[in-house]
C-alpha cells in the first residue's frame, strides 16, 4: 500500500511540474487567467495568451500591449494602435485607436488623440466608450472617462463633471468650481 501511495504521489507531483513547464518559456505570465487564457509576456516585451489548462499557446506574444480577455475580446496594440481580438486572434474591432481599456459591464473605453510611449504611459486625447460590436455608445469627446460601475460611467469634459449611463444618456452634471 505505501508503495502504491508512494508512486501515486510521485506521478501526480511529476505531472504537476510538467503542467508548469510550459511557463519557463515567458519573461512573465499573468498570476489569474480570464476567460481561460493566461496573459503571458514573451522574451521580447510582447504580449501574447495561453491556455490555462493545457499550457498551449493560443495566440503567440506579438502585441505591444494586451489586456485579460473580458467579453469574449481582449485589448491589444499593434504599431501603437489599439483595438479588440478574439480567442482565434480575429481582429473584431479594427485597431483604429490611439489607447483602449478592456471590457467592463459591457463597455470598453477607447482614446482618440493620446500621445506618449506605448507601456510608458499615454496621456491626452478624448475618451468614450464602445459595445462589443465595436459601437461607439459614448462618444469620444471627454477628457476623462471612469470604468462602468452599477451601470454608470463618470466623464469629465473641461472643467464639467457628470454622470452617463451605458446606454449615453446624462443623468446629471457638476461643476467642481462651484461647490463650496
């Protein structure tokens, strides 16, 4: 019986390693996957997924940038543009833009007019936020757009402040300059 359970043990530890072998092969792999896929980066800075149960690489690093997949989509950027990809690496949403973020209650913000350098922090532009098709539904018009929350998202454009719901509709404005 012990040397049942000995071998047992060992085989299951031997297979344990196995399964993480395939981790050695990037600088970094993202400690949570999403949707079932790891965000790994490769030797060269780049981004890419992998499979969380198998290890296999389901979209070799390539990418300059990439968010988790949320939705279906992930973020990714290519040649500093930004736009959304698949688990089969189909582009849904064309890399048209100049920063995105991914996915939350069914909204991604998206930027028009950042500048700075990619993985060392952009700035500027306008802001406003996209569906999964790729439908603008905020416009990109706003200085500051917060992540969805409770099925709110908080703008600012110039010094306004206020609140819009997922579908665009204002549900109130606020200017900080007369608040006492």
């Amino acid at each position: 019986m012990r040397t049942m359970t000995a071998a047992l043990l060992t085989l299951l530890l031997a297979s344990g390693a196995q399964a993480q072998e395939w981790k050695k092969k990037y600088k970094t792999v993202h400690e949570q996957a999403y949707e079932g896929l790891f965000l790994v980066t490769g030797a060269d800075y780049t981004f890419g997924f992998v499979d969380e149960k198998t290890g296999e690489e389901v979209i070799a690093p390539k990418y300059q940038t990439a968010g988790v997949f949320a939705n279906g989509l992930a973020n990714v950027a290519l040649n500093k543009k930004h736009g959304f990809i698949d688990r089969t690496e189909k582009v849904v949403i064309p890399l048209i833009y100049d920063d995105s973020r991914g996915f939350s209650e069914g909204m991604a913000k998206v930027n028009l007019g950042a500048k700075g350098v990619e993985g060392m922090g952009l700035g500027g532009g306008t802001w406003g936020c996209i569906d999964p098709t790729g439908k603008v539904v905020i416009p990109i018009k706003y200085r500051v757009v917060e992540h969805p929350s409770e099925g709110m998202i908080g703008v600012r454009e110039n010094a306004k402040c206020g609140f819009i719901d997922l579908t665009g509709k204002s549900f109130s404005t606020i200017d900080p300059l007369s608040i006492d």
